[in-house]
C-alpha cells in the first residue's frame, strides 16, 4: 500500500484502532456486565443449536435418568417417599446390572430403623451406588480451611479416608477449599462406593453453564458426583488423574468400555477450575423413566428381564422433578432446567470429548485481529454500503 492509500484509508485505520481499545476498554472497566452479554449471545448460540438436530453434540445414551416425577408420585399413592422405597429401587437397579446407580440425594441423618436398616442391607449388597454431600465452600481462595471439631467425629473421618489424591502440577489455590460439609449419614456412606459433592453455582447473571469437578479437602481433592460416575464408569483410580490448575485435567490410560485402544482424555478448565457444560439440549432430550416403573419391575420376572434388557451397563442419575421441586434453575438451553441434569450433561460431555474450551487472552487476541483485518479489506475495497 503506497502513502497515498495510506492516508486516504487513514479514517479506518483510526475508526478500528479506536473501536478495538474502546471495546477492550469496556471488558475492563465494566467486566461483569459486558461478559454477561457475551455469555448471552453464546447461550442465544446453545438455543438454535438445540433446535437443529444435526448441530448438537452427541448424546451418549450411556447415560439416562430415573425420575421421580408426577406420575410417579401419583402411581406411588405419596408425595414423600420412604427410604424402603429407595430400598427397592436400589435393589431392583443392582438386579437390572446397571453399571453405577447415582442417587441425586443427601440422605443428612438415620430415619427409621427398620427402614435404615433395609436401605443399608440393599447398597450393602450392590457393588455401584453413589450418594451426594454438599460442601461449604471457602470463597477465599488463598486460605487454608481446617475441617471443624465435631462432637461426632463420622463425617471428616469419612472424608478424609476417602479423599483422592490426584497429580497436581501447578498452584491449586484456584481451586475453592472446604470447610464444611453435609453428607450422607456415616452408616449409609459406609457400604456405599463413595460420596460425589453436588455444590453447583450459577455464574453473575444467574444461569447455570459451569460445574466444578474438584474442591480441594485437607491437603487432597474431593471429587463432584458427575466426576466420581465418569472415573467408575471409565475404570480411572484418583492416581492416573493428573490436574493442571487453570487449565486442565487429564485422565491417564483411559480404557473406555466401548472402545478397544486405551487413550488419555483432557478435560479443558476455565480460569476457575470449572468444566464449561456443552448441553446436548433441553430436558428431554437424554433419556428418562419413571421411578415408580422401577419399583414396579420386581413384581413379574418378565418385566424385570426387559428392564434389564434395556438399562444393563447404564450410569443411571435418580433424582426428583416433581412439579414444586426447589431443586431447578435456568440453563443456556432451559429457564426452568432440574439441576441433576448439570450432572448427567457434564457426564455425557466428558465420556463424548465434546468439550468448550475458553480462548486464551492470546488467542482471543488473535482472533480479533483476524477479525478486524477482514473489516479493514471490505472497508478498503468496497464502497461504504456493500461493505
């Protein structure tokens, strides 16, 4: 370009150099505001895709929830249902040969005896049941939370026997720390396979996209329910799992029961550790069945075959949706989304590889100046309406 050109396209040079530091301006001075915009245009993204069928990720059919819905409620004659009920569905997964059954539940404290008692004697017996906890957070960072004194010591005992110590290769101060924790009551935690945290957090707008898969307990990490499921599912022991804080985590020697060859998988996290959820779609999308058709299937010998026909080797997320249930929130793809499905989404995008990964600041950068050198060759070569 000679030194004429340059000076008569000197408006646009001028026009893009200050629209690329004022839009950066923005970003910094107002952050939460203009990337909540971003994260809405990218949710506006989620929505048409999840009309058009062939643009989706892969939905893993591995993965299907039992839910405990109206019609289950109605076909129950309850709204509460009873641990025997819980009972029942445990036993009747084990014996349909699911491959982990993972109970979206926090079963706090002892009820009954006698049906303690059954609901214990039924995981006790099954080789692949999964409860949740909910952690206390610590929103600092940087600071070392001791687990607290307890007059019963069963909780932090549990936890720290059961803790995962993973390969860390870098600072772990961005991950969130615990400092306290309601978890399945110790006797029932006992004869389970493990507890899986079920913290979830919506991001500044109040949409949920994200799920922490990691927190870090007394010197260790603790994994989520969704983590725990993918490791079982997958075969992967807490020492062929290898976090890069800010960045990754990699799963080591993976032998996928579907596939021959055994691989690593890498698991992209944002600045906060999080795994970004890429939604295979609204809720119905995945599979579902009525938890009250589970019960039912131990009363005919024929129903009970077809059942396990149709849910052997399955990972199978229980859990409540009943109209009034609290536990909802919105989601890119759903306003009003049961938040079990963050759970079974970030199993289904880990198992398929599907994976959202954030652009690097340098990669952003490199992305915008592709950007703005596209709009300086339509400004310079086209008339100002066709360009």
């Amino acid at each position: 370009m000679n030194t004429n050109n340059f000076f008569r396209h000197k408006p646009i040079f001028l026009l893009l150099t200050g629209a690329f530091i004022f839009a950066h301006a923005c970003f910094f001075i107002m952050p939460d505001m203009f990337e909540t915009w971003n994260e809405k245009a990218i949710d506006r993204l989620f929505l048409f895709r999840a009309k058009t069928e062939s643009l989706g990720p892969r939905y893993d059919s591995t993965i299907v929830h039992v839910d405990i819905d109206d019609t289950s409620i109605r076909e129950l004659k309850t709204y509460y249902l009873h641990r025997i009920h819980f009972a029942e569905s445990v036993a009747n997964l084990s014996e349909m040969k699911v491959r982990a059954q993972l109970y979206d539940f926090i079963f706090a404290a002892p009820g009954s005896s006698k049906e303690d008692t059954e609901l214990i004697q039924a995981v006790s017996k099954a080789p692949n049941v999964y409860f949740g906890l909910a952690f206390d957070i610590s929103e600092e960072k940087n600071e070392t939370v001791k687990f607290p004194d307890r007059t019963k010591p069963e909780a932090p005992s549990y936890l720290d026997r059961t803790k995962w110590h993973v390969k860390i290769s870098g600072d772990p101060d961005g991950f969130h720390t615990v400092k306290d924790a309601l978890m399945t009551f110790n006797d029932l935690a006992e004869v389970s396979q493990g507890l899986g945290f079920l913290n979830v957090k919506p991001d500044s707008d109040g949409v949920f996209r994200r799920i922490p898969l990691l927190v870090v307990y007394n010197d260790a990490f603790y994994p989520s329910l969704a983590f725990r499921a993918v490791c079982h599912y997958l075969d992967v022991e807490p020492e062929n799992i290898f976090v890069y804080p800010g960045r990754k985590i990699v799963l080591k020697n993976v032998k996928h029961p579907a596939k021959s060859q055994t691989r690593d998988i890498e698991i992209p996290l944002d600045c906060n550790n999080n795994l970004r959820i890429n939604f295979v779609g609204g809720w119905g999308k995945m599979l579902h069945y009525h938890f009250a058709d589970i019960l039912s299937a131990s009363k005919s010998r024929d129903a009970m075959e077809l059942w396990q026909e149709e849910l052997e080797g399955k990972l199978v997320m229980i859990s409540e949706v009943s109209t009034g249930a609290s536990d909802m929130g919105p989601v890119p793809t759903d306003t009003n989304f049961p938040l079990s499905g963050l759970h079974s989404n970030a199993v289904n995008t880990i198992l398929t590889e599907s994976f959202l990964k954030d652009f690097s600041g340098i990669e952003m950068l490199l992305v915008e100046l592709v950007l703005i050198f596209l709009i300086l060759i339509f400004s310079v070569r086209f008339s100002s309406l066709p360009g």
